[in-house]
C-alpha cells in the first residue's frame, strides 16, 4: 500500500493506492515480469528454481533476474546500488513484490549463472525470431573494445611474472642457470591468485589498456543482436567464421544468409569455409599492395590469373609458372623466367629484380568474392545496423564501456545481460509495452 496527495479542493488529504495501480500497463517492469515469466528457468540452468521441501527458501532466481535486468535498463550494474533500490524504489517493490535482497545474495547469483543468462538471453531471440522481428537474411558483425576491471599496472605485473616463469623454463632446459625452488614456488602461486588472469592489452578509445573483445551480430531488420561473445582476441581477424555460423544458428538456420563485416573480418580461409555452409559474407578484402620502386611497379592486379593452367600472365603477355607454397602466409608464389624478365621492354615498370614474382592467396577466389559484393550500398548497410548497439550498450546501458565483474567468465556475464537489457528496450521501443507484454503473455 502506498499514499498520493489529492489535487483540488482534496489537496494535502492522502488517498492510499496500491503499488499495481502505480505501475501503468504498458510500463517496463510489466513487460520485464511477462518475459521472466515465462522463461523455464530449471532448464535453462538456474540454481534453486524450485524451492526444497525443507529449510528456508532461497531467492526465486526469476526475481533476481528481473532485477538485475531493470538494473542493466537504469544503468545501475553495482549489487551494492541495486540492493538500495530495492530499498526505496516502487518500481522495484512492484516488480519484486517487495523483495529486498542483500547485496551479497545479488552478487552471488550474476556470479554463478554466466550460462544460465546467456540461455535466457538465446530464448529472447527466439522469441522475437517467432513474432517477425528478427529475419535473419542479413547479418552484420562487429567487435568493439570493453575496459576489463584490472588496472595496466597489474595486468603489466601478471605478464611480466609469465616471462620470468618462460625464461626460468627455457634456462633449465639448457642447463645454464640454477634454480631457486622457493622463488618459482612464489611466483606460481601469485600467478595462480591474480584476479585478472585472461585480460590483455589492447586499444580502446582511451589507449592502450586491458580490455576484452566483444563481438556482436545484429539482424538487419530491427538492430536485434542475435549473437553476442566476449573474446580475448585482439583483432576481428579469426571471428568471421565463428560469429556467422552462431548467428546461423542463432535464427533459425536459414538455408542462405549474408553475413557483413568490415576489412577487419577479411579471413579467405574463413570465408570459403562460410560459403561452403549457406553463408555468404560481404567483407572488403584486406590485401597488402606493391610497396617496391616506391609504388611505382605493376600491381598484382595487373597479372591475369589463368585458372586452368594455374599460371598468371603479365601485362606483356608473358607467363608466370607456380615456384612454391608459401604456408605461413597461405599464398603460392609464382615467378617468371630471368631471361624473358631481362630482355622485356616493361620490366622497368614491373621489377628491381632479376625477375618478377607474384602471390597468390589460397583462398583468392572467396576474398575477391566477398569483396565484389562488399559495395557501397552494403557497407552503409553494415554501418546503420551493428555500430548503434554498440553506442547503446556502452553509454546508454553501460554508462561507461568498462566491466564490473572480473575475468573472461565474468565479463561475458554482464555483456549477455547487458545485451539481453538492450534487445528488450529496442522490442519496448518497436511493438510498444502493451503489444510486448501481450506478446509475451500468449506466444
């Protein structure tokens, strides 16, 4: 029961309403309430989802999870802080039915339900996926950079503990140095006792800093982000494959999806692999160009490659045999002949060399695919879907793109809550509270 001062000739008189009656229809916590509800909590792994015969009850994780999904939506991540709001917002005592659990009891459950919540956050899109709000017919990746909690000090000291244990290792392996037993002893088991055993350096906004990589998949068709990972990848060059076919699946497992993803996705072996599986990517390739004469010497693209032969052919018409593979840089090198290079009128123009070599990707045929189909058009397409998510979460669900919880486990913790937060407010924000609920209520 609550109270409301009167309006008119009743001002300064205290009428008493419930707390259902303050909380419209159409209202957040109602829509939060109705997706809880009918998650199966036991099954997607959250613990004392059926309380005991015996002994006191724990906490419903249903209430929990609400909370921390309002919280996530009012940029309050602390435990400490929701415990508070508990304490003094009606909303919450709506949606908690006057619950205030401790701060501990809060941290304990965003703790252990790292899968459980990603679960949850899969059943989101399903559910969208069941009511047409996520097509699945084009895909757009991206990673962006997470501060982790650890400070650059620490991460320096815990990286710097690893290459004093390399060095030691590889010392005693040559018989050069003796060994101090206790020193190694001491050095393991600080190692072992770092609270931030996985994040590394990498560049944000701010710098250089230790960060995680998170990495996004949004469908096209309302900005949903059907798949999300936090990665400690410091690029987005090995992602394009994984992300594509997680989204895949993610929607229901059309039998062709496009994929669209920046230059930093540009992998040939991932993208043949992408094809191969209903998937075809739009990504500008990321080739290296002829940086010899000072620029000035033919491109590769000047050589035409002849598939049926496997050889390429110059711009005087002169033929370029296959000489080697290159594995570590998965390219076949091709070369011309020392007296046809010596005796051409263009050599000048092609080489400093006695004669012209030219690479080959082994997987030239996917990236000049992808690229082709990585237009303008796309590319704007790209920009418009994957890159406001991820403005939302960090400043608008975030508050600041930084992790409260520690580790790779932790880290993706609060992202699949973060994100499950977001694609909540964009479904709030396209069908209306109302609709939603509903939604929820009868799909």
């Amino acid at each position: 029961m609550a109270f409301i001062q009167g309006e008119g000739r009743s001002q300064g008189t205290l009428f008493p309403v419930t707390l259902d009656e303050l909380i419209p229809e159409d209202h957040v916590c109602r829509v939060i309430d109705a997706f809880v509800g009918r998650l199966d909590v036991a099954g997607l792994g959250f613990e004392r989802a059926e309380a005991a015969e015996t002994g006191r009850p724990g906490y419903d994780p249903r209430d929990l999870l609400k909370l921390y999904l309002y919280g996530y939506l009012q940029q309050i991540r602390s435990s400490r802080r929701l415990e508070l709001e508990c304490q003094r917002n009606v909303e919450l005592m709506w949606l908690l039915g006057r619950l205030c659990p401790d701060h501990k009891s809060i941290a304990e459950f965003r703790r252990v339900h790292s899968d459980a919540v990603t679960e949850a956050g899969a059943e989101l899109i399903r559910f969208a996926r069941s009511v047409g709000l996520v097509r699945g017919e084009w895909v757009a990746i991206d990673g962006s950079k997470f501060r982790a909690v650890s400070s650059a000090r620490s991460v320096r000291e815990r990286e710097a503990l690893k290459r004093y244990l390399d060095e030691l290792e590889s010392a005693d392996a040559q018989d050069e140095v003796v060994i101090d037993p206790s020193a190694v002893a001491a050095a393991l088991e600080k190692l072992k006792k770092h609270s931030e055993p996985e994040a590394g350096f990498m560049r944000t906004g701010d710098g250089t800093a230790p960060a995680y990589n998170v990495q996004t998949a949004v469908d096209a068709e309302h900005a949903l982000i059907v798949v999300q990972k936090v990665t400690r990848e410091s690029n987005d060059t090995r992602s394009l494959q994984p992300m594509a076919e997680a989204a895949k699946m993610a929607v229901g497992e059309p039998q062709r999806m496009n994929v669209i993803a920046d230059a930093g996705y540009s992998n040939g072996e991932q993208a043949e692999a992408c094809e191969g599986k209903g998937i075809l990517p739009h990504v500008p390739s990321n080739r290296a160009i002829n940086n010899q004469g000072d620029g000035t010497f033919f491109d590769r693209t000047a050589f035409q490659y002849q598939e049926q032969s496997d050889t390429f052919v110059c711009p005087a018409g002169q033929t370029l045999t296959r000489k080697q593979l290159a594995r570590k840089d998965r390219a076949v090198i091709y070369a011309a002949q020392p007296e046809v290079c010596g005796a051409c009128a263009l050599k000048g123009r092609c080489t400093a060399r006695s004669r012209r070599f030219v690479t080959r990707h082994l997987h030239e045929a996917a990236l000049q695919g992808m690229d082709q189909r990585a237009t303008s058009e796309i590319m704007r397409l790209r920009r418009s879907t994957v890159e406001h998510p991820f403005a939302t979460l960090k400043y608008r669900i975030f508050g600041h793109p930084r992790f409260l919880l520690r580790g790779l486990r932790g880290a993706q913790t609060e992202m699949s809550l973060a994100v499950m937060a977001y694609n909540i407010k964009r479904m709030f924000n396209i069908l209306g509270g109302l609709q939603l609920k509903t939604s929820f209520s009868i799909v």
